[in-house]
C-alpha cells in the first residue's frame, strides 16, 4: 500500500473525489464541511506560536474583509465600464501605499504611480518583466542581467528564468548579512538592467544598504528594485514610532521600484501586493497590447488577465478601516514583541541572532545543531520556518505573538529547548532533513533534494492513491 501523504489529512475523514460528482450536495452541508476544517486549521496559528503567515490574526477584521470581498467576488476587474469601482478601488489603494512610500520625493521630476497584483512573486515577475523591457526597447539590451543579493527571494530567479535575464548573484556580509556593495559595483556592466536590494529579506530580517544601491543606481544610469514585500507595510510604521528604520523608499532618487505586499502587513486578504514605479514610463514597459486581435483590441495592465473585484475591494476595507493610527497602533505592538524576544534569544549564550533585524529575526548556534532546538520547539507547538546555509530558524512577528502569554512561553520553551538541544535525545534532528543541514553545492544532493521537492509537489496538488 502506498505511503499516506502528510498533505492528505482529510483522505480518512471524508470521501475523496476522483471525478466529478453525478449529483450536487446541500449547500449546508458543504459549508460544515468547510466550517470544520477551518476551525480546525485557525487553531494552530492562533496560539501565537506560527512564525509569519497569518499576519492579523484578527477573526472580526477577517469577517469584515469577508463581507467587503462577498459585494464583489463575483465581478470581474477587468471590465471598467460595468465596474467603475474597480478603477476607485485600484487607484487609492496605489495612491495610499505610494504616500506610505514617500513618493511625493520623486515629485516633480517624476510621475509615481504602481500596479496591484496578486502577491509578492507577481510583483517581483511584473518588476523583472518591467526591466528586461525598458532595456530592451530604451538601452537596446537584448541579453539583460540583474545583480541581486544572495538573500534576495528567489522570485527574482523565477522571473529570470521566466523572461531570459542572467542572474548575478552578490555575497553578503555573514556578520551583517547585507549585501556586499562593492561586489555590486564591480559586477555592473553594459548589459546590467537593475540592481536588487531587499527591505527587508526574508531570511533574516535584515535591510540591505539601499542608499548605496541607490548611488550606484544613478552613478550607472540603471534600474533598482526594492523587494519590501516583506516590510513595506510595517517598516514606515516603525520609522515613524522613532524605530532606527534605514531609508529605502523614493525618497532614495535611485529607487526605481518598490514591493510591498498588502496581503501581509497591511492586512488585506490573500492574493493582493502593489508593485510601486517611480514613474509612468518604466510602468508603461509592464503594458501588454494587441490591436489586431480578431477578438477585439486588447490591453492588460500587467501579468494577470481576469482578476476578482473582490480582491480589490477588500484590500481597499482593510487600509481604509485601518488608516495610520491603526497601523501605528499594530506596528507598535509588534515591534515591542518582537525586540522582546530577541532579548530573549540573547540571553542565551549559545545562541546568536544573524545580523541587526527589527521586526522578523533569524538566530543559529555556534555549539549545537539548531534543529534540535527546532524539534523540541514543535513538541510545544512552535513552527519557525528552517534556514540552512548556514543553519538557522526565522521567527517573523505578526499580531497574533502580541496577543498575552506569547512572549512568557516563547521565553519557558526556549529555555527549555536549550537545555535540550545541549543534550538532545538523538545524534540527528528529526527536522533536519526537511528544513536544512545538507551540504551545499554537491549535485548527488543537489538531485536528492529536487526529487523530494518534486514529489512535495505533486502531492499538494494530486488526490491521494487509491
């Protein structure tokens, strides 16, 4: 019999459709089903205990942005003259986010504006595209590259991958692991469209020198892509409570574009990021357009096609019901959480937190193998996201760690998990193999990873064997 999937929970709890149904089930009856499931999955994160991924955690804003979503599910964005709201909707969201973004430095010498996409790898795709385009049709590049960080996400190798540009990658500094600037400056060439700087990484929270990225930019008359899908919403937030927050928006004349996902920090619902142009010209590159079509012409802002209105309008609800104060409010809370457990990091010895992080943090040991702490942390119900290269877990603080109690039983579990890290139960981590600890650069393990990573895969989109 085949092995079961840890992804097919459900096989023995209700019947596995292998075709379409002959007859439709009561509509209650499919929503208990689903009611069920997801209780069952909110528990999980609502402890506090998820590192990232569920960003308010608020089940009243969640029901408020159902309710904005439900008025306009069912419309399709793309059709303007029977949906004007769409075009309100989109143009305020771009708007508040460019005044988060201070956009009003580029004025004007520039025309700000930006495009809501579906997510963070959309809008680094759509920047990459963006790029590859002004060089082509402007510089007359025709075999584009883009130096990015090696903490960079790897949505910009996607992108690469998808529209033919070379990728270099830059080290960075191992202590402050930001990008190594001068291995930047030294890798620019005739056929370089952008440079990449990240505010901040994912990895470990760190933000990369984006005003020397910025100089270099201008010094070389070339694009620079700010990836701030992780901290674009939270990060102005914590310059403004008086945080040491290091610039990187357009105030930087370099700043060609900016990420900033408003399905993490700003609260949306999921599928919603704005991709932010220091002007129109390099947005205009994005356009795709056919006149002769027999269909019609057509125009299409960006990557996607049809896109659901109720994206748009929930997005909207959420940062209008929110405004500064509220995100002030949250940013706040989460800033002081997640300084609070630093300290608590640090204060163990054999513990040591990667570079100089605000609200998202990485931290690895230098005596012990860091997923031993990993498995005992599970056993108490934490799930931080593994690292390797080096090895290491990433706490990203969201609202649901400022909630009380969180940070009291991060500092219990952490003792604890020391002590037993220090003295682990068994030579080898059971997480190792999934989250990190192989050797880098080996292709025996190279293809051993890939064949794992294939069949994870195809089991989250697969039924399970029969």
């Amino acid at each position: 019999m085949p092995k079961k999937s840890p992804h097919h929970r459900y096989a023995d709890r209700y019947p596995v459709l292998r075709k379409m149904p002959d007859a439709g089930r009561p509509r209650t009856e499919v929503l208990d089903e689903l009611k069920d499931m997801a209780t069952e999955e909110d528990a999980f994160w609502q402890t506090g205990r998820c590192s990232g991924t569920m960003y308010c955690g608020d089940m009243p804003h969640y029901g408020y942005l159902k309710e904005a979503f439900g008025l306009y599910g069912h419309v399709n964005a793309l059709q303007r003259d029977m949906c004007p709201s769409q075009t309100r909707f989109e143009g305020e969201i771009i708007a508040m986010t460019l005044d988060m973004l201070n956009a009003d430095a580029a004025r004007p010498d520039a025309q700000p504006c930006g495009s809501v996409t579906s997510g963070g790898t959309e809008s680094i795709l759509s920047a990459v595209l963006a790029y590859r385009e002004h060089g082509r049709n402007e510089r007359g590049i025709t075999d584009p590259q883009m130096i990015l960080p090696e903490t960079a996400h790897v949505a910009f190798e996607k992108g690469a991958h998808l529209f033919g540009l070379e990728v270099i990658h830059a080290p960075v500094d191992p202590k402050t692991t930001l990008v190594d600037v001068d291995f930047v400056r030294d890798h620019i060439s005739p056929r370089t469209v952008a440079l990449v700087g990240s505010a901040c990484n994912y990895g470990y929270g760190t933000i990369d020198s984006i005003t020397e990225l910025s100089d270099l930019a201008l010094e070389h008359g070339v694009g620079l892509h700010v990836d701030a899908c992780l901290g674009g919403f939270i990060l102005p937030w914590g310059e403004a409570l008086g945080y040491e927050i290091p610039r990187f928006d357009f105030r930087l004349p370099g700043v060609t574009t900016i990420s900033a996902d408003s399905h993490k920090y700003g609260y949306a619902p999921k599928g919603s990021s704005v991709l932010a142009f220091r002007d129109r010209a390099l947005r205009e590159q994005l356009y795709f357009m056919r006149q002769e079509w027999s269909g019609g012409k057509y125009i299409s802002p960006g990557i996607a096609g049809s896109r659901s209105g109720g994206i748009l309008a929930a997005t909207w609800a959420a940062m209008v019901s929110l405004g500064r104060d509220g995100y002030l409010r949250y940013a706040k809370k989460i800033f002081e959480t997640s300084f609070a457990m630093q300290d608590l990091v640090r204060s163990h010895a054999a513990l040591r937190i990667l570079g100089d992080p605000t609200f998202c943090f990485s931290f690895l040991s230098d005596e012990f193998d860091i997923y031993h702490l990993n498995d005992f942390m599970r056993q108490r119900g934490w799930r931080f996201n593994g690292q390797q290269h080096p090895n290491a877990l990433h706490m990203c603080v969201t609202r649901p760690q400022t909630q009380p109690g969180v940070v009291e039983a991060f500092a219990e579990d952490l003792d604890a998990g020391v002590a037993y890290a220090e003295k682990p139960a068994s030579e080898t981590p059971r997480t190792g193999g999934m989250y990190g600890g192989q050797p880098k650069g080996v292709p025996e393990v190279q293809q051993a990873v890939r064949t794992i990573m294939v069949n994870m895969l195809d089991a989250c989109q697969d039924v399970p064997p029969e």
